[in-house]
C-alpha cells in the first residue's frame, strides 16, 4: 500500500499564502484551529510556505508528543517571543541545555518539596483574602493578586512588594503583546515608535525591577532560605555538581513568577464561575471541606481527602484550560503519525481547549460542568474512562508543566479557603466568553457576587 504524505491530509483550499489565516489568527486563534476540526483527526493548513498539522487524536498525539518526543523542537516564534521576557530559561531552551536546566529544577518541583511551601501558600492567601469585603468582587483582580503574592512569597518569602496592582497590570500587558507579536513573522524592534511598544518597555522594566530587586538582596545578604529562590541558588547537577548561573537562576525566577501565577490565576478563575453557576457543586465542595478542616487553615497533607474540591478544579481546567493550546512544535525529522508521512520541519499544533470538549472522548455532557467525571468510585478507577492524552492541561511528553504539583497545591488550599469564607453568586446569568491571550481569560473580566459566611 502506498504510504499516506502530507499531501494527502485534508485541508481548507489556500488563499493568498495563508495570509488571511495569519490574520484570523490574530484576531481569534481558537477559532481557526476550531474550523481545522471537522476536517479530520490529522488536518493541514500552510502558512507563508510553511506545513502546519493539526493532532485532534488523542492516541495520535501520544504518538507524537510522547513516542517522537525527540524529535521535536518548538516553533521559534514561541520562544523568541518568550525569552525577550524570561531569557534562556527552562521554559524555552532545547537540547543539552533545556536537559541540563530540567533535571536540576525539577528537584525543586517534586511534590516533596512542593508541599514544603504549602504553609508560605497558605499565610499568602489568607491575607489576600482577608481584605475582600462583601458585595460584588472582581474577581480576576483578585486571584491575580493572590496568585502573585502566592509566587512571590515561595519565590522570596516576602510579598512582591512595590505596587501589586501595577506588577499584575504589567504582566497583563506584557501577556497581551506577546500573543500579538507571535503572529508576526518577526519581532519589530521595541525602540520603534509603534502602538504598545511604550506599555510593553515600561512593563519589561517593571517586572525586571522587583524580580531583580529580590534576587540581588539575596545574593547581597548572602543569607540561605529554604524557599524557591534558596533552592535555586542550592541546586547542584547531579553528574556534573555544577550550579545554575547567576542568569540562570534570575531567568528562572521570572519564569516561575510569569508562568507560576497567571496560570493559576486564570483556572481558578473559570473554577470560581463554574462554582458560582452551579450552587449545588459549590454546596457539596463546601461540606466536604468544612467536614475535613473544620475551620482550620489547609495543608498539604488535607489534599488526599478532599477529592472532590480536587475534582471542580480538574473539571474546571477540562472546561477552561488556562493553557488553551500549548506551544506549536517543529519535526527536526521526517516521522510517520497515523500512516502518514510527515517531513522535517512540519508544525504541529496541540490545542487542549478542543481536545478537552470533544464529545467523542466526553460523551457525557461534553460542555456541561460534572466534577463527578473526575472522582474515583468504589474500585479506585474513574467512573467514565478517560482516553490517554484526551486531558493534558499540563501539557504531555518530556516538557510537561513542570509546576504542576506546585499549581495543584496552590490552587486547592486557595479555593478551600475562598470556601471556607464566602458564598459565591453570579452577578450575570450569561456565561464570560473566553478570549486567548496567552492564557484562557474572560473577555470582559469576572465580577462575582460574594458574601461572608461568618456574617450571614
Ligand atoms: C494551573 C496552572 C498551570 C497550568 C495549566 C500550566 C500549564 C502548562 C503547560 C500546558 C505547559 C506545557 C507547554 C508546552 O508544552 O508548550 C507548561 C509548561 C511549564 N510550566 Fe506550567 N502550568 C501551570 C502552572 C505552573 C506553575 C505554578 C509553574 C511554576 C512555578 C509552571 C512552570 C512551567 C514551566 C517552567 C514550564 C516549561 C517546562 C519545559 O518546557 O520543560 N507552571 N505549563
């Protein structure tokens, strides 16, 4: 039988080079991807010369994110765009150095040591939420602000410091120019007078200010902490013993904070809506929390027994991945996926919001909110099977989140203690529509409506 190439994949007729869809993209990358689905489980599109394929197939992704892992690189636009910001970190590196960086950080990200910085997590929230008076609350403000004081105080033991509200309208700037400029072919220089060139310096100089700020007190003081920054600065390589560079170790530190809070920010986010919508879950998450803590602060150890706060959380990054399509890779070499012939330097695009609302690996209420899905039964195994690599919020393959047991830590003892406190209602029956920027946000923001239980 003759083999299948990419000539052979379905795709929508090419016009203009693709530049209608760069600019569609621009406009609504979800959408664009969302009009490839109907097309077929492996769709091509070609932009500007280049292949691009679209993996619908959660078996087929496997295959290639997983099986081919070495044979990936990521699309260069991801990473230019990034390390403008983050530098040379883990986020964006390949090869010897991307493996170097990740073997050394991932010591500080086992769940052993996540759960060490469960009560700096815990001290940070409580503040935060100490501030928020009843009545309607904005509730994006707020979790961007919890978040951020999450990463800073695991990061430095302190809180950011500085203006908060200005360091999260920063991030959110700098947030927004890159989903811009990673449609573009190239990045235009900063210094050119163009439209949110002056927002995006400003917002780089902010960030780098209080980052750097900290990083340089602690190399001053000379002082060994034992949060994220100490770990840091402590790592050794286990072949070589050789520590992060003093680059390194800032570079990591920005991408922990950029990567670390508004990702978490962002689920619980869509997570406080869904609850908000759905009383009845918001009531049975509540009980079982009140029964498990009975007032007292969370910890580490109370996430095995509170499944099913875990499972609205799970559901809510089903619903709403904050990371709606992960970083575009590229072949370094010609691959076979599903029959198919794909050469050297092919794209290929994940995009979990699809694959995660696809009725055919959900066939029970596929865009219907039921944290039930996610809880084990009697036997230990979940009551609707769930195809491998239909649920990747995280990512899959060798780069998945590396913070993923930090973001779970974090985001269950910040909504158990959010429940613990209020009541949330909805202050609009209509549901926010999701906007990518470089995370899943509501367009219009989320106001929610909370009230105090220790005053009703
Ligand atoms: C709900 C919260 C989070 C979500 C949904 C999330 C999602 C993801 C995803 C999907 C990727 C893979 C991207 C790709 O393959 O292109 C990723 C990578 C990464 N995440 Fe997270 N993340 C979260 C929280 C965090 C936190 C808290 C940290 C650190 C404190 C973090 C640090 C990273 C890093 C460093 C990478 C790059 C890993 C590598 O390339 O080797 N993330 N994340």
């Amino acid at each position: 039988m003759k083999s299948l190439t990419w000539n052979d994949l379905p795709a929508h007729p090419d016009r203009w080079w693709g530049l209608p869809v760069l600019a569609a993209m621009r406009r609504d990358y979800l959408a664009v991807i969302a009009a490839q689905r109907p097309l077929g489980d492996l769709v091509c599109q070609r932009i500007l010369g280049e292949r691009g394929v679209d993996v619908f197939d959660p078996e087929l992704l496997r295959v290639v994110m997983v099986d081919h892992a070495d044979a990936l690189i990521r699309w260069q636009r991801g990473p230019e765009v990034f390390a403008e910001l983050m530098g040379q970190s883990v986020l964006v590196t390949e090869g010897a150095t991307w493996q170097r960086q990740r073997r050394m950080l991932m010591q500080a990200f086992t769940p052993k040591r996540v759960a060490g910085y469960a009560a700096l997590m815990t001290e940070a929230a409580t503040a935060g939420l100490a501030g928020v008076q009843d009545g309607e609350v904005a509730m994006d403000v707020l979790f961007s602000h919890l978040t951020m004081d999450v990463i800073s105080r695991t990061l430095f033991s302190t809180p950011i410091g500085g203006d908060t509200a200005a360091a999260a309208q920063a991030v959110q700037v700098l947030s927004e120019t890159a989903l811009a400029e990673m449609f573009w072919p190239f990045t235009l220089p900063d210094w050119l007078p163009l439209p949110g060139k002056a927002a995006k310096r400003r917002a780089q100089r902010l960030m780098h200010g209080l980052l750097g700020g900290h990083v340089a007190a602690r190399r001053a003081s000379g002082e060994a902490r034992a949060d994220l920054l100490g770990m840091l600065m402590a790592l050794r390589d286990e072949t070589t013993g050789e520590a992060l560079s003093p680059r390194e170790v800032y570079d990591q530190c920005m991408v922990s904070f950029q990567a670390g809070h508004e990702t978490s920010a962002t689920a619980l986010l869509w997570w406080s809506w869904l609850m908000a919508a759905h009383p009845e879950a918001q009531a049975r998450a509540r009980d079982e929390v009140d029964a498990v803590l009975a007032g007292r602060a969370p910890g580490a150890d109370d996430l095995a027994a509170l499944p099913y706060l875990g499972a609205t959380l799970k559901e809510a990054m089903r619903l709403y991945p904050p990371v709606a399509a992960v970083m575009t890779r590229r072949l370094t070499r010609e691959i076979t996926l599903g029959g198919v012939r794909l050469p050297a330097r092919t794209l290929v695009r994940v995009t979990p919001w699809l694959l995660h609302r696809d009725p055919r690996w959900w066939p029970d209420a596929p865009l219907g909110f039921k944290p039930e899905r996610f809880l084990p039964g009697p036997d230990g195994k979940l009551r609707d099977e769930i195809p491998r690599g239909a649920y990747i919020p995280f990512g899959l393959g060798p780069r998945v989140c590396l913070g993923q047991h930090f973001a779970v830590l974090e985001m269950t003892l910040i909504a158990a203690l959010v429940l613990q406190r209020f009541e949330l209602a909805p202050t609009s029956t209509d549901a926010p529509k999701p906007r990518m920027a470089v995370t899943l946000r509501p367009e219009a923001g989320l106001t929610l409506r909370l009230t105090s239980r220790t005053r009703s």
